[in-house]
C-alpha cells in the first residue's frame, strides 16, 4: 500500500538535503575565501589560545612554578598564514583567550565546539517553497492511491501546517514527515467502540433483555449478505446467539443464499417470500429473537444503487419499524472514489453508524478506507479479508497504518 508515496517521500527528503547543503555553500570564489580566510583567523587564534593553555598545565605538573608571563615563555608560531597572506598571533591576547575559553567550559549548559558546529550543519529547515514543489505530486500519488480529492488535499495541507517552517535533524527528515502523516490518518479515522460490548451491555440491562438489532445496507455485489453471515460466525464465537432477516426479498436467490449461509454456520433464518415487506421480515425476526432469548439481530436488505433515490427512501421505511442499534453500510475497498457517492448517499438517507469494507485482502491501495472516514466521520468496524467465514477481522487504526508502511 502506498508504494509510490512512499518512494516519493524518501526523494522528497534526499533533495531538502541537498537543497539544504547547497544553501550553505557560498555563491562565488571571492566569497568562500574571504569567509574562510575569517574562520581559519578565528579558528587559528582560538587554537594558540589551546596550545598556550595546554603548555601552562604541562609546566604546573613538571613542578614549574613561574606564574607569571608563561605564555611568554613558550614557544608559539610567531606567524600563520591563510592563503597568500600571513598574521602575527598578539601574544598579549592570548592570556585573555585562554581564560575566555576556560570560563566558557565552565558555563553550565554551554555547547562544545562540536555541538556548536553540527547544531547547524546537520538541520533542515523546510521552507513553504520547497514544501510547494512537492505538494502537487503528493496530491496526485494520494488521488491514485484510492483517496478522494477532498480527503487528498485534507491530508495535504494538514502536513504543510506540521512540517513548513519546522527544523529537522537530516538524518531524521524522513522519519519525521512519515510521522507526520501516520498522525494525519489517526485524526481522520475514527476508532469504531466494541461493538460485542455494546450487545452484551444492551442485553444484561433492563427486564426485557432486548436484543441488539444491526441494519446492514449497501449497493449490489458488495458483498453484504456474505459479511452478514460473516459477522454472525464472528459473533457466536464471542458466545453471542443471532438469528438472521432475509429482508432482502428483491433479488432472486438472496433468500436461498442467505438460508444456506444460516445453515452452514448453525444460525436461524428468518424469511417471507419474494415481494414481501422487507420491514415486516425485520419485525418478526425482532419478535423471534425476543421470544427465543436470542441476543442479536442482523437483518439484510436489498442492494440499492446509490443514484436511486426512491429506492434509498425505501430503507426509511425498515429503520422506522425496526429501531436499529446500528446502521452499518457495506462498500468494496478496491471501489475506490466511487465509495464515497456510495455512502455519501445511504448517510443522507438513513444516518449510518459505521462501515464494513469488503475485499480488503485484495486492496494495494488502501485509499477507500480513508476517503470514507473521513467523509462520514463514522468508524469503519470491520475489514473483509476473504472468502471464508472466518475471514473478517475488527479495524484498527495502528494495522491500518502499519500496513500502509507510515
């Protein structure tokens, strides 16, 4: 996932580097030897100063015990030369440069030499120009990773605000903008609440012990009456009883496959003929599930596309008369921008509470799951990872993430 991005971002960082190093490079000859004239000066008159302090220490341990004038007494370069040109060291100045350069040792917090040097060689400070170069192509990298233009330029000028103006150590650049980003995604994503809590909780309160109903709604072949049946599997082996609503009494067979998925896994179907009410499927599966002690209720609906609105109006309907505790969309990951308008659309109608993306195994983009977070601003519950029963897994945030290699 998010190859291209990735081998971006490593580019990205090597040429702020560069620009960088050829940003501290002087322009012309004429300047980098006056500049270097000026520091071999300086550097050299702070190195007499050392060779000076460093004689009076040799003195005091031989057992010279002169006190006076010893920088004098030793014997020093009477010239240096830089380039072409030569300098006399003031001798008298380099009593006064031996005790700056003690004192300055002694300064609590003070910076060696060293630190001082490579405190400013070895930073990077990413400018809003060069942040502009790159921003275009990272734009276009997040479009053809499945993410939405909106959630593209979110994301964006999201990483403009944390890294344009920031320091960065050169050899942290990488890091700290792959860390910027991975922080960008958990502020899009919303961490969906346990869902088997929340059954458990609903049915241990009250007298009545009414189960935990879940709507689930999507366009054709997303691959909704499968999930179903998916997360009824998952649901018994957190020892939670279900039983299943054919509300899906439109497409032919889906009454028949959502009984043979109720077989296979050992959980009650409950199913009217084709035409039927859908909410009235949904009703008598509530009333069976009351009667009976059963914990949840999934109910199926037929797939509607999302640009039939009078379709969409339909599921008002089945919400009214089922009171779901949840409205959970079921979308394709691999859909990509298409998932958006999908959502978008049942959100409008009927206010889900979550998403399932199927199909996830299959996805090298991973952009849909991002896109649809961020638009609803709903938590996505689970991923879809294969054919079999088994093959379902809660989302996380940090998987996601890590799988993305941010």
């Amino acid at each position: 996932m998010f190859g291209k991005l990735k081998e971006k971002l490593q580019n990205w960082t090597k040429n702020l580097v560069k620009h960088s190093e050829a940003a501290e490079t002087p322009k012309s000859k004429k300047k980098e030897e006056k500049a270097k004239e000026k520091k071999v000066k300086e550097k050299s008159e702070k190195e007499i100063a050392k060779e000076v302090k460093k004689e009076l220490k040799k003195e005091k341990k031989s057992g010279k015990k002169k006190e006076k004038e010893k920088s004098k007494e030793i014997e020093l370069p009477t010239k240096f030369n830089i380039g072409t040109k030569s300098y006399e060291p003031d001798l008298e100045k380099l009593e006064e440069k031996v005790e700056e350069l003690e004192e300055e040792k002694n300064k609590p917090g003070s910076k060696s030499f060293f630190q001082r040097v490579t405190s400013g060689i070895n930073k990077v400070k990413i400018s809003e120009k060069e942040f502009e170069i790159y921003s275009e192509e990272l734009e276009m990298l997040l479009l053809e990773n499945n993410v939405a233009l909106e959630v593209a330029e979110k994301i964006v000028k999201a990483l403009k605000e944390k890294i344009v103006g920031q320091e960065f150590l050169k050899k942290e650049i990488e890091f700290a903008i792959k860390n910027a980003f991975s922080d960008i995604i958990r502020e899009i994503l919303i961490s969906p609440p346990d869902l088997i809590e929340e059954i458990k909780e609903k049915n241990i309160l009250g007298d009545k012990k009414e189960p935990y109903i879940i709507l689930f709604c999507g366009i054709n072949g997303s691959g909704k009456t499968t999930t179903i049946a998916k997360i009824a599997e998952h649901l018994k082996r957190k020892k939670i009883s279900c039983v299943l609503a054919a509300g899906d009494t439109f497409r032919a067979a889906s009454i028949e496959q959502l009984k043979t998925h109720g077989e296979k896994i050992g959980v009650k179907v409950i199913a009217h003929d084709y035409g039927a009410d859908p909410a009235s499927v949904g009703f008598d599966a509530i009333q069976y599930a009351k009667k009976n002690f059963i914990n949840c209720v999934l109910i199926d609906t037929a797939g509607r596309m999302h640009t039939q609105k009078n379709l969409l109006r339909e599921m008002e309907k089945i919400v009214k008369v089922c009171k779901p505790d949840k409205k959970i969309f079921v979308g394709e990951s691999i859909t990509g921008n298409d998932a958006i308008e999908q959502v978008r659309s049942f959100d409008e109608i009927i206010g889900i509470d979550g998403i399932v993306l199927t199909k996830a195994d299959i996805d090298e983009k991973g952009g849909t799951a991002l896109s649809v977070g961020y638009v609803t601003k709903k938590p996505i519950f689970y991923l879809g990872t294969g054919q079999e029963y088994e093959k379902i897994e809660p989302f996380s945030k940090e998987k996601f993430i890590e799988k993305l290699g941010l």
